[in-house]
C-alpha cells in the first residue's frame, strides 16, 4: 500500500515540476532503499526528451519531498534517469500513446500460443468481456490479442541505423 502512495505521490510531484513519472522501481535492502525513478515530458511538451539536467533538477526537486516521507529511512538512494530509447510500456496511457510503434513484450508464459518474448507493432488495446487486451501484429502480418495481465514487461523497440 505505501508503495502504491509513494508512486502516486511521485506522480503528482513529477507533474507539478512539468514531467512525467515513468517508472517507479524499488531495489536495495529495507535499511538502504534504492529508488530508481523514470522520468519522461508528457505527450503535450513535444517529445523532447530528458537531458542530464533534467535528471539532476528532478533530483534535487524530489529529495527533500522523499526527506519527509515517513516511510522512507534515512539512508536511502535516489536515481533520476531518462527512460531510454527502449522506453517502458507501464500506464495505460503509454499503450494508447505509442500505438503505431514497434514493441517487444515478455510474459509471464507463453504469450497467444507462441513464445514467452514477442515483438511487433502496437495496434492499441481493446477491452473485452472485462478484460484488457494488447493487439500487436507480428512480423508475419498475424494480429494477436494479449491480455494485459499475462505481460510482465514491454517496451519499445529501437532499431539502429533506421536512417539519418
């Protein structure tokens, strides 16, 4: 439950500072947490990406706000980063803003009858019978429709050399 508090707090505070928090993710020991934080600018900045500043003022932004968290102990480790070019699909919103794109998705077993990794492009997510669902299509042009609480992780897929 407090984790739950923690990110939507973070959430909040990300936004309030004009970014969005990606990812959350926890390591370290219950002596020495290490908080992992993804940041990115929301859809409606334009997309220009995070820059080493951008990590460094979001970090400085955030420490006395997790300074006053009861939760947290004192000694705990605060890393701001950028989600990368093979950015994390967490958030609804990140299925629906990426459609189009191409994705790589792990499950926790085997995923539509094939393998447990598949990649392809996003064709968005539809909802059935109660059930949220990713549509991709597969290289081989055939259309799957995962639910999404078989995915454990997803990402986006950055090819290199796709032309300058």
């Amino acid at each position: 439950m407090q984790a739950d508090t923690l990110e939507r707090d973070l959430a909040a505070r990300l936004q309030e500072l004009g970014y969005e928090l990606v990812e959350l993710e926890r390591a370290g020991s219950r002596t020495r947490p290490v908080l992992r934080v993804r940041i990115d600018r929301p859809e409606s900045a334009g997309g220009h990406g995070i820059s080493v500043e951008d990590c460094a003022r979001v970090s400085r932004a955030l420490q006395p706000f997790l300074d006053a968290r009861p939760e947290l102990p004192e000694h705990y480790v605060l890393e701001v980063s950028s989600p990368g070019v093979e950015r994390p699909l967490v958030r609804r919103q990140d299925w629906e803003r990426f459609t189009g794109r191409e994705i790589a998705v792990k499950g926790t077993g085997p995923l539509a009858g094939r393998g447990r990794r598949l990649e392809g492009t996003l064709l968005g997510l539809v909802t059935a019978d109660g059930e949220e669902r990713v549509r991709l299509q597969l290289a081989d042009g055939t259309v799957v429709e995962i639910p999404r609480d078989q995915i454990a992780r997803a990402h986006l897929v950055f090819r290199w050399g796709g032309g300058a």
